[in-house]
C-alpha cells in the first residue's frame, strides 16, 4: 500500500502502547478492525450535534438524524452494486444469516458446508441442511454440491466467501451458476471477504448477501443484509415493534415494505453513520489498493512461516492466497502463545476455535492461533509475530 505510514496514522489506536510499555501489533483484524478517525469523528459529530430518532421526529434533528441514516442505504448499494431499498441494517453477519434461515424454514432443504463460522453453521440446525466437505486447501467439495443439488428441492445454498479459519475465497460466479441452474437460491456469508473484496451483487447475482460494519472500520453494532428486492419483499420479518408497520389498528395491521419492515425498534443510528464513514474511507482508498495489499502480506506470510515455522501446520495450506493464516503448534496451547505474544510483545492475535469448531474437527486438528491483517498492517509486524511464535515454541522444545 502507498503511503502505509499515512494511513496507519489515520488510526489512532495504533498510538498506544500497551500495558507492557511495547507498541501496539495488532493482528487480530478477522475477530474486529481498528477504527479511523474519520470514522470516530462521524460517530462523535452524531453524539454530539445529531442525537434524535429516525423516521418519526418531525423536528431539524431528527431530519438530519434520518438523512445520515438512509444516505448510508445509498452508500453501501453503491459499494455493493445493489438498489438502496435491497440493503437492511441489522445488528451483524449473525442476525441477517439467522433472518434469512427462519425465513427458508420449512422451504426445502439446505446445502451449507462443514467450514462455516458457527453463525452460518446453527442456524441451520433445525432444518434439512447437508454439510459439503472441504478439500486440504478448504475449498468446498464440488462434486458434492453437484450431486446434492441434482437431487432437487434445494431451497438454499448459504456458504462464506472467505473462511475466517482458511482464508480460501470460494468461486462465487461458479457457484451461483451451478446453484442457480438448479432453482436454489444462494446466501453468501461476506463478513471476512467484503473488508478487502470489491464485491458487485449485480455480477455475481447472489441472492442474499451478509456482513458486518465492525470488521470494515465501522462500530460494532450494525449489520447489513443484502436481499434482491423480491425476496425480501415477500420474506417474513421475525422482530415486530415501532418502525416495522404503516398503521396498526385493533383489527388490522399493515406492514412496511422491506428494508424497513425488517428494522423493528430503534436502530444503532451512529454505527450506522460511522459505517458510511468507513465505507467512504475504503472507497477513498481504493478497493484495488486494499486487495492487493491484502494479497502482498498474505504472500510475504507465506515466506515468513516456511523460513521461520517450517514445522507448524498451517490450517488449509502455507500457501494460500489470502489470509488470515491458522496455525496449530506442536506442544504448547495456542492460548499460552497468544497471552504471552500479548504480554511480552505487545502482538494481539487470537487463538481457539475462531467460532468454526465443526471445520477443526473435519481436519482433525486442536484448537489453532491465527493471524489476520487488514490494511494497515506492515510486513514487519507480521514478522514480529512469526518469531515471537517460534521465541515459544523453542521454549517448550
Ligand atoms: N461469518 C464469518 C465468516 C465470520 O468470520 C464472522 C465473525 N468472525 C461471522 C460470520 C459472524 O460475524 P458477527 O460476529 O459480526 O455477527
């Protein structure tokens, strides 16, 4: 990336020094992003200047409160390749794959895939879900989706672009070609892949898309669905409440139409408006930029982890195009390695299960510690982490 100590400046989190007196290292940016100070500052001019509630206050402050609300609908449909009225706010990825799971309940069977986040993994629980395999890379297993799917009454095919575990970006042309000649529609779980992924839902033609603001710079607390327009439009909303109708009487209630039967009660107004931020801030620096970046550290870690950790397996492959990198140690708990990474280095990255418990159990391997990066990070921290990891590892040797 052009100009990375301008942009790492932009954040200011980066400043700190953490509570062992080393500067900040922070990889941990598939779990949440570091925030912008465009971003905060959008936050703090609504807390500060805008407080009111959307679409009901008939006053200049609520005016302004919707106006920022609703000209960030236009702003992620333009960053999505949608129609405004295709985007619904919600609170996360979770939320939109719980909506729409409820929504194809009792609608004919699901094919998701056995490397899912666990939020596009239980939502499925209760329905007629076959799980593909995964090949040693975690790409999906092809043959199965073609199988399953010739076996008819598909009703939907929910799978992530990105695997937060992997990294594996799946062919999403191919798939919703293959779904699509079949009659199933297609639910593409975008939260680790839209980050750094320009994605156009009016080329690849999904049907549903989700993801979340907090892991693209925005605040926590605000989700989007993407739905086509007609789906949505006859889709049940499960939250009932204030914003979801056009008149109730005693008799006979009369319902938005979508998005905006789908956002009961007050929504998270300035996480929405600091979305509009971070999507601006993304746009102003160039999707191409940030991809490749992406792609530069993913390439440089690659190199790192064959000179410094040739005997550590790397979850799907050391050679993967893109992040995060999932790596499971021999003799020591991620957990120890993550805490002392952060008490002795000043590196945050995590370690677990990354909420895919089922994908580790398909490979058969032990809980992993991860590293995730996103636009502002350096080849240097990244070999900072690769080290320090090795630094634990000859320790217990
Ligand atoms: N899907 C994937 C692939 C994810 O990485 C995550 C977050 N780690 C989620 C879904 C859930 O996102 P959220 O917690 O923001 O709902």
């Amino acid at each position: 990336m052009k100009n990375i100590k301008g942009i790492r400046a932009q954040f200011p989190i980066l400043e700190r020094v953490t509570p062992t007196g080393k500067p900040l290292i922070y990889l941990d940016s598939a779990a949440t992003a570091l925030k912008p100070q465009c971003v905060i500052d959008a936050v703090t001019d609504v807390l500060t200047n805008r407080t009111a509630n959307i679409h009901r206050s008939v006053h200049f402050l609520g005016d302004e409160a919707t106006e920022l609300y609703e000209s960030t609908r236009d702003i992620v449909a333009a960053f999505i390749g949608s129609e405004a009225n295709e985007i619904v706010f919600l609170r996360n990825t979770t939320e939109g794959l719980n909506l729409v799971a409820k929504a194809f309940s009792g609608k004919g069977r699901i094919i998701s895939s056995v490397g899912e986040h666990h939020s596009n993994y239980l939502p499925w629980q209760e329905h007629d879900v076959h799980r593909l395999s995964l090949d040693d890379n975690g790409d999906i297993n092809w043959f199965e989706l073609e199988q399953e799917l010739s076996q008819g009454d598909v009703a939907l095919v929910s799978l992530a672009h990105s695997s937060n575990v992997t990294g594996y970006m799946l062919d999403l042309e191919k798939l919703v070609n293959m779904c699509h000649s079949s009659g199933a529609k297609v639910m593409i779980d975008g939260a680790q892949s839209i980050p750094h992924t320009q994605i156009d839902v009016a080329k690849i033609q999904c049907d549903f898309l989700v993801f979340s603001g907090h892991k693209l710079g925005a605040p926590s607390g605000v989700g989007v669905l993407f739905g086509k327009a007609e789906l949505l439009e006859e889709m049940d909303y499960w939250l009932h409440g204030g914003s979801t109708v056009e008149s109730v009487t005693q008799h006979s209630i009369e319902a938005k139409n979508s998005p905006w039967k789908f956002e009961a009660g007050t929504p998270a107004i300035e996480s929405v408006v600091g979305l509009q931020a971070a999507i601006l801030f993304l746009l102003d620096l160039g999707m191409d930029n940030v991809e490749s970046h992406f792609k530069s550290l993913s390439e440089y870690t690659s190199i790192c982890l064959r000179e410094n950790l040739p005997l550590v397996n790397v979850i799907g492959g050391i050679d993967k195009l893109q992040g995060p990198f999932s790596l499971t140690l021999p003799g020591i708990s991620p957990h120890i390695v993550a805490r002392g990474l952060s008490d002795r280095y000043g590196i945050c990255l995590r370690s677990g299960f990354h909420c895919a418990q089922p994908l580790h159990d398909f490979y058969n391997v032990g809980a992993s510690i991860r590293l995730s990066f996103w636009l502002y990070n350096t080849k240097d921290e990244i070999e900072q982490a690769i080290k320090g990891v090795a630094n634990f590892i000859n320790l217990v040797k």
